[in-house]
C-alpha cells in the first residue's frame, strides 16, 4: 500500500468512526443465541463469537427451527425484529415466532433484501453481483397510536381496535425456516453456478449464517438516520448504511477465492455532483467466507438527506482491475443538515473538479486532469498516464500516453446528443495501478436520420383505435439496458433481438406494438438525449405495416429515472421504502413532473410526425405497493406532504399530516372496523388526485407537440379511484387501458 493509500485510508476510517459515534442507537442489546437449538431434517447448528452457522438437508422441504434456550422479552416499544444473514445455498423462507402475553404465538414473516427473483433470474450475473449478506427485519408489530386511534374511529370502534393489539409483553421463541425450491424464474440462491445451485436446492439442502439479531424502537420516519443502497435493496435506521466485499466484486468459479485485492469506494453528491468521500483498502480475503465479509464491511459516512452515486473498482494482486461497480444509495432521513467534502486533491488523481460526470455545449471540449505532487511521488517513477476517449459505442477517439505531470489536458471534438467516456489509468506496463473516469455529455440532440420522402400521416381516431373488443398490443421487454451492472455505460442494444421480435410480433398479427420510450436510456445525462437504439428501433418498423405506440414498458431492468434527477422515492407511512428491485419515485418529487414531461416533449417532437407513429401510453406509478408481504400506502414522501398542505388549503380545510394508514400490526385489515373519518376520506382523495394531476399533467404536455397523437392512460391492479378521471380522459379524447378490469383479466386468461 502506497504513502498515499495509507494516508487516504486512515482519514477515511477516522472519519467514518468519529461519525459512528454519532448515531443514536434505537435498538436493544444482540439476543446471545449460544444455547438455542434447533430441530428438522439433518439441521445442525453452531454458534462461534455471536454467529450462528446453520445448515440443513430436507428433501420434502419440512421446516426447521431454530429454538430459544428461554424465550426473549422484547421492549414494550419494540417494532421490527432485525438481523442479518448470509446465504450459502439453498433457498427458504422465514418467520419469527412471538408469543404474547396471552399465549398466543404470532408468525412475524421476514422482509429480507435479496434481490428480486423476477429480475434477477433473468440474468444470472445479477445475482452473482450481489453479496451473500442480506439485511433482514420482519413486519412491524408496533402498538398503533392511541391519539391517532380516538381520531379517527367513534369510542367503540376505538376500542375494538386497542383490543385487537397483541397483548404485551411479546417474548421472541423460535426462528422458522421453511426450504423452498429455486424454482426457474421464482427463487435463486447462493454462490453456486446454476446447475450446483439446482441439484442441492432439489435435494432440499441450505447453509446460512445469522448474526445481531436484535430488535429496532422506531419507525424509518422518526430515525435518526435511515437510508437505502437502492441496487442492493440493503436498508437500515440508526446505523451506518454498510457494503461488503462481495458486493464489489464476483467470485471467479475456477477456485480464485482468497486471492489478494484492493478496493476503492468513491461517494458522490449525485451522479453529476461533486466528489464527497473516498476510501480504499488492500487485503486477503476468502469470500465464500461470511465471518470475514461480516467483519471487513465498509461502513458509508452520515450524510444529509439526498441521492448519492458511488463508484467502486477492484484490483487483483497483479494491479489488474477486476470489477468495476456503481451503487445509487437513497438517504431518506438524516440529522445532519452538512457534509465536509474530501479536497480532490486528497484523492490524488482527479478529473476535472472530481465529478463523475458533467455536461458541455462545445463543439471542442477540454478535459483537465490533476495529479497531486504526493499522489506523483506514491507512484513509482517509471509510471506513465494514458488516457483514452471513447464514445458511448466504445470507439475509441484519442489515446496518448504522458508522463507524469500535476495537469494533463486533453480536447476533443463532440457530437450534440452524444455522450463519451474519458478514462486515465496510471499504468506501469501492463498493470494498472489506479483509473479514473469521467462520464461527459454533449448537450443537445442528433439529427433524425434521412427517410426519404414520407406518407401523409393518418392516425385513427380513439373511438377507430378501440374499435376491436380486444387489441393485442405486445411491448419490447428490453433484456439489457443503460445501467446494467457494467460501468462504463457503453451502448450493448442488440437490434437484430429487436428485429426478430417484430417478426415475431406481425406473425400474431399485431397492429400495433410498444415501443420503450426509457426515459433512463435516452436522457443519460441532463439535455444530453442518446436517441440511437430508440431512433434503430423506430425505423425497423417503418415498412412492417404496424404501427408504434410510445410506452414506458416497466420492470425492463433499468431504472425508472435518470441516476442525475434527484427524486425522492415512495415511501409508506413509517417511512419505509419497499421496492425491490428498482428506485421506485415519488410522483409529487418536486423535480419529476417538469422534467419527465420535457423529456416526453422530446419524444413527441422527434418521433411524433411519422406515419406509422399513432400514439403515446403514459403511466405514474401508483402510490401502493404490491411488495409482499403486504400491499401498503406508499404516499408519504416529503414531496406529498407538502402537496398535501396545499391541497388542504386550496380547500379551506385544516393543515394536518397525510393521516396514516390505520391498521394493527398483525391483524387483517378486513378485521379492522371501517375508517370514515374526514382524515383518511381527504387522504385518499388526495392520492387519486395526485395520480390524476399527474398523467393529465404529462398528456397535456404531449399534445402541446403533438396535437393529433393518440395517449392511452395505463392503469394496474392498483386500489384508488380510477372512475374520478374518466370524464377527464373522455373530455381529452384519451384512452384507457385498465388492467384491474374483469373485462382485461378474461382477455388475458384467454
């Protein structure tokens, strides 16, 4: 480890610590879990400086459980149930058994932060990037407010729902573990290559670890600090937002599993903003090994609410680089209102101000890289800089190799609307010793390539469009998009995939298809639109004899918003965000509305003059939550609290708090009597008119360009009201495609 790295390394830990200290614990001691036992088919249990190694083989998928040696009272306050652990195979589902004061035992089921199936088994590299460590916390099982209960229900029904509370104190007895199956497209676990995974799953077979098991007090909204590393699902109240090795780097399946690396983690505020934090560490380290990955995580600093960008690169002990990540981390609730960035200086070796990304509107764009005099005499005198520049196609458009000098400047020519990569490695001969990149955008947009002369456009009416009882509309599921796990972003669009499903799609005889208009593909960096693959695929149709609707077909493995917009994500009433497998946002974030209709405008002023473009199918995502266990009201950002005070007074009515969901923890909702109270009527209200204002914000937006262009309205399986804007669609000459309609189910089913 270099002078500099020692330096780097030392500040970055120091810091980290001194910040450590300043979170304000909110949960009870770690339950010693020495003498619990534990019971089912072939499960054995050890317990070695607080973890607990349990593995297990049940071939008709019995459970197995993990007893007390005496049961633990939990606090009066207590709210979640959390620990963490590590797979190693096999696959299962958890419960914590509770026993109330009464007797009666109460199956908590466990949210954990492994990645989403869906998604991930789509792509089995996805699964291999995240780390066998999960962060887990059960459903909460808090006493619900008695002010708030008295509020909202007469005396009786007040009553009857206190009673429905489970009788304190509540005393943990047991952990379950069921096995499942990793079913293709279902389940997936551990480290192991498909076919391994496959065979000890069949066989019921599963080795985990748990470890800090304990209990959290409060709810994410009254933290401290609670925050989400959005691409690890890893969330966490009162405590530093942790990474671990594994998530950095894969495992290479040729037995290259303790071999020396080194590490560097790089914070910034935002994808564009400027550099906050670095840290970097040598070691050895065996990572199928969870007591080692648990005890070398890396603990983020404490920073103000926001949205924050990370950078990651690992090297090999040959100086080659291995793995090269990013992570976005959602900070939802923090005390502390600042943060003292790291001089880039500090860092040694820096692009331009230390951002990771910027814009320009020239032609000709100089990019300025720094080396520090201590960075220049840390690395060996015979170390030389190269710098490449490559295009988001990965051409490359300049490379030289410099000396080592405090300021190396380089210019190129841009294109508007195309983006570049400038990278420097600090190299002696082949090995890398250290890299910097540098995401830069041309702001602006290319030219839409020369058709010819056109067809005069003629677009159905939405009363010829819907002529059919029922339309088949197929939607190009995109397999890989722009953030896809790799950095740089270099474009990997397969357009012949895409031509072989037009096929495809005029064989059933589709009139009409779907076309992903992804607002995170084309808009990359603020006004810098990469229109390429849209542009390939719009044009493949032109002679199919279908036509194209624009649509934002979801759950297409990238993210619903550019990495740069900085938009609060959905969260419920205590604060929790529940998505799993992407950065689901708030549709009343200040910044999402103007931005998201500027970039629809976009579309609508390249595209929307083509003959065989009809139309637009717009969509804002529901503030619910279809995420198991529960279906939860996600309305309760700070972006809708503050709609929601003006939407108060807008109505003459008293300024309060969107009235939290009233439930009891662990009790049906159907058991729960009717909540007529004018709070929860005027939040419910206000959540269907945010949904409204919203896609009537956006459809008014395209129609200012494009007058003619037909908008469907997409509706999910989602509780609000949609009926309330049916007169609006029909007053707009819009569509709707309502997928919680019998009418939509019996279409589908057949």
């Amino acid at each position: 480890m270099t002078l500099h790295t020692r330096l780097a390394r030392a500040t970055a830990l120091a810091l980290v610590a001194l910040l450590s200290l300043t979170f304000i614990r909110t949960a009870e001691a770690q339950v010693d879990m020495t003498h619990w036992q534990v019971t089912g088919p072939g499960a054995t249990l050890s317990v070695d400086n607080g973890f607990a190694t349990l593995s297990y083989a049940s071939p008709k998928l019995e459970p197995i459980i993990l007893t007390a040696d005496k049961p633990v009272t939990l606090s009066d306050d207590a709210r979640h149930i959390t620990f963490n652990w590590a797979r190693l195979w096999g696959d299962c589902d958890m419960v914590v058994l509770v026993q109330d004061a009464a007797g009666n035992t109460h199956e908590l089921k466990c949210e954990t932060s492994q990645a989403d199936p869906e998604v991930v088994l789509s792509n089995f590299r996805l699964a291999k990037q995240f780390s066998m460590w999960h962060t887990v916390q059960t459903v909460p099982f808090g006493k619900p407010d008695v002010n708030e209960v008295n509020k909202r229900f007469n005396k009786q029904d007040a009553q009857t729902v206190m009673n429905l509370v489970w009788p304190r104190p509540l005393k943990i007895t047991a952990i379950k573990l069921t096995p499942v199956l990793a079913k293709p497209g279902k389940r997936w676990g551990g480290l192991y290559p498909p076919a391994e995974r496959t065979a000890m799953n069949e066989r019921g077979e599963g080795k985990l670890v748990l470890t800090q098991l304990s209990w959290d007090t409060v709810d994410s909204k009254d933290a401290n600090f609670y925050s989400v590393i959005a691409d690890r699902l890893r969330f966490g109240r009162n405590q530093p937002a942790t990474l671990f090795v594994d998530d950095l780097i894969v495992a290479r399946d040729n037995g290259d599993w303790d071999q020396p690396l080194r590490y560097q983690l790089q914070l910034f505020d935002g994808y564009a903003g400027k550099l906050l934090w670095q840290t970097e560490e040598t070691l050895t380290i065996d990572l199928r090994d969870p007591v080692a990955l648990f005890a070398n995580r890396i603990a983020l600093p404490k920073v103000p609410t926001g949205r924050y960008f990370i950078k990651s690169i690992v090297w090999d002990s040959n100086h080659s680089v291995r793995e090269e990540r990013t992570f976005q981390w959602w900070v939802a609730v923090s005390d502390v209102s600042s943060f003292t960035a790291i001089n880039p200086s500090d860092v040694g070796m820096w692009w331009e101000d230390g951002q990771a990304a910027k814009t320009v509107d020239a032609q000709s764009t100089t990019l300025s890289l720094h080396l520090s005099d201590a960075y220049r005499t840390s690395i060996p005198d015979s170390a030389r800089i190269r710098i490449t520049i490559n295009d988001y196609n990965k051409q490359e458009l300049f490379t030289k190799v410099y000396k080592q000098q405090d300021q190396i400047d380089v210019t190129f020519e841009t294109q508007p609307g195309h983006d570049y990569f400038a990278i420097a490695q600090t190299r002696r001969g082949p090995q890398i010793l250290d890299q910097r990149i540098i995401h830069i955008g041309r702001t602006g947009q290319s030219t839409l390539p020369d058709m010819g002369k056109l067809a005069k456009q003629v677009r159905p009416t939405r009363d010829e469009f819907l002529k059919n009882t029922v339309q088949l509309q197929p939607e190009y599921r995109v397999p890989t998009t722009f953030y896809d796990g790799y950095y740089p972003w270099y474009n990997h669009d397969d357009i012949e995939a895409y031509r072989k499903w037009l096929i495809q799609a005029k064989t059933f005889e589709s009139p009409t298809i779907c076309v992903k208009a992804g607002w995170s593909d084309v808009e990359v960096l603020p006004g810098v639109y990469r229109w390429e693959n849209l542009d390939k695929q719009v044009m493949a149709v032109k002679d199919s004899g279908m036509k194209i609707m624009f649509a934002y077909t979801p759950y297409a493995s990238s993210p619903c918003v550019p990495i740069w917009l900085d938009v609060q994500a959905q969260q419920d009433h205590r604060g929790d965000y529940k998505d799993r497998f992407s950065y689901r946002y708030s549709c009343m974030s200040p910044n999402y509305g103007p931005n998201r209709e500027k970039f629809w405008q976009a579309v609508a002023k390249r595209y929307g003059h083509l003959p065989w473009v009809i139309g637009y199918r717009i969509y804002t995502p529901a503030i619910t939550s279809n995420v198991d266990p529960h279906v939860r009201r996600m309305g309760y950002a700070p972006g809708m609290q503050q709609a929601y005070a003006k939407w108060l007074t807008a109505r003459n009515l008293p300024v309060e708090p969107i009235a939290p969901v009233m439930n009891v923890d662990g009790v049906h909702i159907n058991n729960m009597p009717p909540d007529f109270s004018q709070s929860w009527q005027n939040t419910a209200l206000f959540f269907s008119d945010c949904i409204i204002q919203s896609d009537l914000s956006l459809a008014k937006a395209i129609r200012e360009i494009d007058p003619t262009g037909l908008i469907q309205l997409d509706r999910k399986n989602e509780p609000w009201a949609i009926e309330r804007i049916i007169p609006e669609l029909a007053r707009m000459d819009m569509a709707l495609k309502n997928e919680a309609s019998p009418v939509f189910r019996d279409a589908m089913l057949q």
